[in-house]
C-alpha cells in the first residue's frame, strides 16, 4: 500500500519517493462535509472555517472543529 512507484519498496527513503506519500496539496472532504487541503504531515486545513484536520486516508479528512 505504501510502496513507492519508482522501487517498489516500503516506506522507501528516497526523498523522491517520500514526496508521494506527502498530502501537500491534495484536496479531500472532512467528516463535516467541508472541502479541506492537505498541509503536510497529514495535516489538512478546512477551507470552509480554517479549522486543522486529521487526513486519514486519501480521500477522507476527520474535522476537529466539533461539529
């Protein structure tokens, strides 16, 4: 799941290939429904109230804003 494309391997260390597990940039829906974009990390920011969120898988952001 995690392997890179270029190596096939797991977690790879080649800085080329930690690049595609980074969540920069990517756009994904919180649990609350809002738009959020990811930050790095696996960090992502609500677009709608600014609040930081938790990616968890690609596609699914959980909201910490309360609601």
């Amino acid at each position: 799941m995690n392997n890179c494309r270029t190596h096939s391997r797991h977690n790879c260390p080649d800085p080329a290939c930690r690049d595609e597990r980074s969540n920069v940039g990517s756009v994904s829906p919180t649990t609350s429904g809002d738009p959020a974009i990811g930050i790095g990390g696996g960090l992502a920011i609500d677009l709608t109230d600014g609040s930081l969120g938790f990616q968890v898988s690609p596609g699914l952001v959980i909201d910490t804003d309360g609601s």
